[in-house]
C-alpha cells in the first residue's frame, strides 16, 4: 500500500516543485548567485602559425613532467633521444643539439657532458615555471645565434601585490614504481616588492618490463629557486634570482650513471616599459650558470668485473656560463622594432680516474674556452590587419680556444694537434616571413631563414 501510494504521488509532487521553482528561482538567484566550479582547460594557444605558448604548472598526462624535456615531448613537433627514466635531450622537427636553444629566464643554462647525458632539459622543473613559448625554425633572431631548430623560453612571470599579501601553492603526487612529486611555489610581497620562493623534488624507482625484468630508470632530483623583486612603480623591475638544484639517474642503455647533477644558478634583471610610441620598452640582464656533473658506474650500480668498463671508474665535468642581454623595443605606427645585443663567455673542465671518488684528488683540466657576442634587430610591419611582414637579422663574433692536450683516452690517448690554438668567426644569420589572414580560423605564413 505504502508503496503504491507514492508512486501514485510522485507525477503531482513534482509539478508542485517545478512550479514552486520557477516562481522561487529570481529571488533565489538575487540573493544567493550561482557560482560553477571553475574548469581548467590544458593544451597550447597558437599566437602564431610558429609559435606555441602554454601553461607548464597546466595538468597533463600521464604524470607531472620530471624535467622539461618529458613535458615538451607530448607537444605538437617534438621527440626526444631517452636515455633513461628521466634527463631526455630534446628534438624538435628532427633537429637538436646546438640548432634548438632552450633559455631559462632568458638564460641559458647549459649541460658539461661531452655525450650531452646533462642536456639543458634535464636543469629544468617545468612546474616551476608560469609561461613555456616554442618558437619553431629559425624565425627569431632576438634570442642567441644557431637556432635553426627552434628556441624555448622557460619564463617566471614577476609577482603583482597592489596591496601586503601572499600565496602558496602545494601540490603532490604519487604513483607506482615508487614515483614521488612535490612542487611548493609560494611568495611575499606588497605594490614595491615581493620575493617568491619555488622549490620541487621528483624520484622514481627502477621499473618492470612485461616479462618482470628490472630496468635501470631511477632519478631523484630537487631544485630551490629564491626570487626578490623591487617594483618601484607598475612600469618598472628589479629582480634578482638565486638557485640550486643536484640529480641523480640510473641509465640502461650507457656504461655509466649519472650520479650528479649539481647546479648553481644567479641572475639579475632590470625591464622598463615607456611611452606609447618611439621608444616602448627597455629591458638588461646579467646571468651566470654552472653545471657540475659526475659520471661513474659505481654510485648506481655495480661495476662490471670485466670489459672496457671492467672496476669503478668515474669522469667529471662542468661548465661555467657567464650571459649579458640588452635589448629595447620601438614603435612607429605600423612598423615595431626590437634592438639588442647579447653575449656569453663558457669555460669546461673535466677530470676523470679509476677507484671510487679516486676522480676528487685530481686537479681540474680546463679543456676549451668560448665566447659569443652579438647585435641583433628584428621589426615588424603591419600592412593591415591581415598581413604582416616580419624580419630580423644578427651578426655574431664567435671564439674558441682548444685546451687539451691530447685527444682520446687510454691505448687511444694521442697528442692534440690543435692544442692551444684559437679560432674565430664571425657568423650572419637573418630571417623573413609573411603572415595572411586568410579567414578567422585560417591563418597562412611562408618564411625563409
């Protein structure tokens, strides 16, 4: 009875409801606004047909990116050479290397290893960073010489306080094989200054293939980076950085581990935005990154009891990059105009002995020196709101110093005929594209660089 009863009811009742609702609804919604969850959208914007710019601290798939180059590889033109869990070196549109810069705050923060196991990718935690931007082929002379590949910018945005506050953002994660995440990026400040604070830590362990095999893919890695910043007034930033960071890896497919990964990192910038038109902008910068980085078949694993490999052994290297980057922006009605000069001076130094941590008795060997120095301009032209012409063009000075003495090692150690001598050239590069419109969802380029 019970039962029929409210079957019967329940077509009145909620015609009652739906007419109590509506008549409710407006009052309701004055008093009480409906408020939705927010929605977070992953994925790139195309600000251009050849640039990408997206979100890194934006969730993705599979897992949390453990150095940039497993975060870059699932965009749109990308691959990478795996050597390992972690520390991948980065292709673009087949190319790498020395063609596809990829700069840290507008630094350049580069790897010692000869076999490039510390490629500049693996110095990077994307998370920590609030704007990643591809530029693709050699469309761009504003950022270094030789990017025929493409150029990636890691950039932190500065903080913005109208008035004393803070934030703090957590996250963590965790998942098989031991993966461990924590990100913390937090910061302080009022409208003249602020300083942030932006640390992670990532390890996982050695996985399993399909036939319950162990295969070599552990890493540990940390970095802390401190930024203070001065904002005198909305226009104006003075901003010095500091950071620190060390790794480990395991590899399957080499004969050594990566059991270092030490970094140090400095930087300080100054940007100034003017008036609206002729001169726009100003912006300078200092940086200064090094690497230390130690291979061995030890720390990691166990060494080999015969082979070439046969006994611990171990080789360390590093590389110190001094950079300077001064550019400004100008604007006369349809054109713009960006003009600047940048350099960089690098010096390497490599050890290496049989034994464990037998390499840390050694003195250093300075093994090259190079340098860098280069103006550039790049301007734009807006025919209409359609059409755009863009080009740019760069002289560079390149110099190197060759400092080993012999090449090889072991029964294939050599002398080095090339000792001491010094090499110089100076490089051109230039670029040109245009842009059309051809509808509002089809855009057209064609450059050549």
């Amino acid at each position: 009875m019970t039962t029929r009863i409210v079957r019967q009811s329940l077509p009145r009742l909620a015609g009652i409801s739906a007419s109590l609702l509506l008549v409710l609804a407006p009052q309701v919604l004055a008093d009480h606004p409906l408020k939705l969850a927010p929605v977070v959208v992953t994925g790139v914007h195309q600000q251009t047909p050849l640039t990408l710019v997206t979100d890194p601290k934006n969730p993705r798939q599979p897992i949390p990116a453990s150095d940039a180059g497993d975060y870059l590889k699932s965009l749109p033109g990308f691959s990478a050479i795996r050597g390992g869990g972690t520390n991948s070196d980065l292709v673009l549109r087949g190319l790498f290397g020395s063609r596809l810069a990829l700069l840290n705050n507008g630094g350049e923060m580069l790897g010692a290893c000869p076999s490039r196991m510390d490629s500049p990718s693996s110095y990077i935690a994307p998370e920590t960073f609030d704007r990643l931007t591809v530029i693709k082929g050699p469309q761009s002379v504003a950022w270094g010489p030789g990017n025929s590949a493409g150029i990636i910018l890691f950039e932190r945005d500065p903080e913005a306080f109208s008035e004393p506050g803070q934030r703090l953002d957590l996250s963590a994660v965790t998942g098989s094989a031991s993966r461990r995440d924590l990100l913390l990026d937090g910061a302080i400040g009022g409208p003249t200054g602020y300083l942030r604070v932006t640390g992670n830590r990532s390890r996982a362990d050695d996985y399993r293939d399909g036939n319950g095999d162990r295969v070599p893919a552990r890493w540990d890695k940390w970095n802390a980076d401190l930024a203070m910043g001065f904002t005198p007034d909305s226009d104006t930033l003075v901003e010095l950085t500091l950071g620190r960071g060390d790794a480990e890896a395991r590899y399957a497919g080499r004969g050594m581990d990566g059991s270092q990964f030490e970094r140090d990192s400095a930087g300080l910038r100054f940007t100034r935005e003017l008036a609206d038109s002729g001169l726009t902008g100003m912006s300078a910068q200092l940086y200064y990154n090094y690497a230390d980085h130690v291979m061995d078949n030890y720390s990691l694993r166990t060494p080999p009891t015969s082979g070439m490999m046969a006994g611990p052994m171990a080789t360390n290297v590093d590389r110190r990059t001094l950079g300077a980057r001064l550019s400004s922006d100008w604007l006369w009605q349809a054109w713009s105009l960006q003009l600047g000069a940048d350099a960089q001076r690098n010096r390497h130094r490599t050890r290496s002995a049989a034994g464990e941590g037998a390499y840390r008795q050694l003195p250093w060997l300075e093994d090259a020196r190079f340098s860098q120095y280069g103006v550039f301009a790049e301007a734009t032209y807006s025919a209409n709101t359609d059409r755009q012409w863009i080009s740019g063009l760069r002289l560079d000075r390149h110099s190197a110093r060759d400092g080993r003495t012999q090449t090889g090692s072991g029964m294939m150690a050599m002398p080095n005929p090339s000792a001491g001598q010094r090499r110089s050239e100076t490089l051109p590069a230039g670029f040109v594209r245009l842009e059309q419109r051809l509808s509002d969802q089809l855009l057209g380029y064609a450059g050549v660089g």
